[in-house]
C-alpha cells in the first residue's frame, strides 16, 4: 500500500478581504508538516495555485522555500502549477531537491514520476494548467478550449501507461471537471472556449487529485458503483479564500489516499484545524450589538450583513466595538438592494463570462454593444492577455 497526502489551492501571498493571511497559513504548514509525518505519508502531491498571482509578494516566495524544504525532509513531493501560477517563473524543476518535483508548461506532458519503493509501481503523471492559448500548439492541437489540449496531455499519459504492466498511476490536474460546486474565490478559466471538461477524460487513472476548486469534494465516474468512493477528487483550498466556504459543513481539508497493488483506493478527508473562526452574521445593528448569541463571535473574522430598513450612523466603527475583526460589512435595506443586486449580476457575470461583461462596458460606453466580429476580437485580446499573466 502506498500512502499519498492529495493538496492543492495554497494560494500564498493572497488576502482575505484585506487581511493578511500569512499566519494562518504558517499554522497550515505547521499542522501539514507534522501530519505528514506521523501518518507516514510516501508522496505528498500539490495540484496547482501555489501562489495566488504570477507575481507572488516576497513573504510568500519566502514561505514556499522554507515550507517545501521541511516537507522535502519528510517525504517526496510532487507539485504542477496551477491557473494563478505563472509558469515560467515557477518552472524551475526540482528546485534542486532530489525530494521536490514541479511541473510547469508542456514540455514533459506524458512522462511520469516514478515510486518504486514498495511492492507495486506507481506511475504519477503531472499536468499542470494548460492555458488553450498557449499549450493547443504547442501540443498540436486544433480544437479551442480546455478540453481539447487536456484530452491531448491524457492521451500522452495513457500511452505511456500502456508500456507499464502492473503499475497503478495517478494524474495530478488543475482543470474544472463538469459536476464540481464552485465558491467566490475562483478565478475563471473560459479561455478559448468552455472551462469544464467531463470526468471521462480522466478513465485511465486509479486517482486523479485536482486543484482549481476551493470546496473538498469528489467527481463520481459515470458508471461507478454508488459504494466506490470518488476516485477523482479535489482537495479544496486549505484555508477559507471566501465566505462562501465558511459555514456549517463547510470544513476544510486534505485528501489521505492509500492505494493498493490491485487498484483498491481508500480515501479518508483530514480536517484542517481552523487558525482562527470565521462567521456570517446577519441581523439590525442594534441586535449584533446586543444579543447574547453574537457573543461567541467576539474574536472571529466576521462578515456582517446589516438588516436595517435605513442605514446606520458609523457602522462599522461601532461593530468594531464589540467585534474584532468585521472585515465585510455589507447592507440588505432598500437603499442599498439595487445597487448591491447589481454589483452582484456583474460579479457573477466576470466570474463566468468576462466577454459578456466587456460587452456591458462597451455598450455602455457608446449605447451599443459589440457586434460578432468586434466580440471576437474581444474575445482573442482576452485569451492573449490572460495566456501571458499564466506564463508570467
């Protein structure tokens, strides 16, 4: 059996609605670090979104090399960059650590990492984001999207698979997989097309541990048995990136794998331990400031949605009073219900379609929208630059 610790989404050197979450994910490699030794782990493996920009701050290129040197002491790693990542700077394989290994770009799509240090051989085959504007021709493939170059990387791993009896594998993407729940916190990858890819893609592997997706959750195989636990899984973001992922169930985590020689997979979710409570809270000023119950939310981050039916004198500074840390505060009232509506239809609109939103610029900049080859041009400006923010 070999035992393998799935994580992915660390996003270092990003905020939390202007909190810095440095400590909290100190705390998180701290817990990590010592997990991984006391459960004996073979193979940690990070599937993507190390950094939360292409150009990360220095405290946390600082984080990552002190972090993987202490990891690289306790096991192997195996790490691909992810769409936050930029490629090139990232791409520096081994790190100069026989015990660290990081995949970036297309260059060796299909060649594996091999474990052979227990009874069966372990094939794991990294792919890390293929941006469709940059990785189609390179990999010589016609089609847009994101479908097309990751079945292209797929096809490459399975033929090298093929040449290799009696070996299990595992693939370690970042790519959204059709049937995961999104949060707030990603970032969209429709470039060149759509951004989901169906769970088929990914048949020839025993485990396929993903990144991209900040909530833990597994894909189920069409035709898998309803008693298989999901063989394709995301780790989901080690710390809350949203308060979209805080609340009851909403529990963070790492993924434990042991993988047998005949192919059985047991999966078994750690929780994260939380560095500090995070909290929703909703009610009139007056109530979050006198009601018992919001007692025990003193020291959270909170985000507070205020009912009032007219907003407040100096809400927040009187929050603050009796909450430490109110970093969102947002109104549900008729003044404020237009405009928050309609802030909200333009972030869901960037999350899942940012032509549509540039289209809504442009109509409202000159009182008409683009036309379609305006919208297509539109449309290759935004895979050029977003290709070029990946590859840093």
């Amino acid at each position: 059996m070999i035992r393998i610790l799935h994580t992915a989404d660390w996003h270092l050197g990003r905020e939390f609605h202007g909190a810095d979450l440095g400590p909290i994910h100190q705390r998180f490699f701290d817990w990590l670090a010592a997990e991984v030794e006391r459960r004996r782990i073979d193979l940690l493996v990070m599937a993507g979104d190390v950094f939360d920009r292409a150009l990360p701050p220095v405290s946390a290129v600082e984080m990552l090399n002190r972090e993987l040197g202490r990891l690289a002491g306790l096991t192997r790693v195996v790490m691909i960059t992810g769409n936050h990542d930029s490629a090139t700077r990232l791409g520096h394989g081994p790190l100069l650590r026989e015990a660290i290994h990081l995949r970036a770009g297309t260059d060796r799509l299909g060649e594996p990492l091999l474990y052979q240090e227990g009874e069966f051989p372990l094939a794991i085959y990294p792919i890390p984001y293929l941006d469709p504007a940059s990785s189609a021709p390179a990999l010589g493939v016609e089609a847009a999207g994101h479908e097309a170059v990751l079945r292209e990387a797929v096809a490459r791993c399975a033929a090298d698979l093929a040449d290799r009896p009696g070996a299990r594998s595992i693939a370690v993407g970042h790519a959204f997989v059709q049937g995961g729940e999104q949060s707030d916190s990603e970032r969209s990858i429709e470039i060149g097309g759509t951004d989901r890819v169906p769970a088929t893609v990914f048949d020839c592997f025993d485990y396929v541990a993903l990144g991209h997706l900040h909530r833990p959750q597994g894909i189920r195989r069409p035709g898998a048995a309803e008693d298989e636990a999901p063989r394709i899984r995301y780790s989901g973001s080690p710390v809350p990136l949203s308060f979209s992922e805080v609340g009851p169930g909403l529990v963070k985590s790492v993924a434990v794998v042991e993988l047998e020689a005949d192919g059985a997979v047991a999966v078994e979710l750690v929780p994260v331990p939380a560095a500090v409570g995070m909290a929703r809270l909703r009610g009139t000023l007056e109530e979050l400031l006198e009601d018992e119950s919001f007692e025990a939310h003193r020291e959270d981050w909170v985000e507070v949605t205020l009912t009032d039916r007219r907003r407040p004198d100096q809400p927040m500074e009187r929050l603050r009073g009796r909450f430490e840390h109110v970093v969102s505060l947002r109104f549900e009232s008729a003044l404020s219900a237009e405009s928050e509506g309609e802030a909200a239809r333009l972030t869901e609109i960037a999350r899942s379609n940012p032509i549509e939103l540039i289209g809504s610029f442009v109509e409202h900049v000159r009182g008409e929208g683009p036309d379609r080859a305006e919208t297509e041009l539109l449309a290759e400006a935004l895979d050029s630059r977003t290709g070029e923010e990946v590859r840093g």
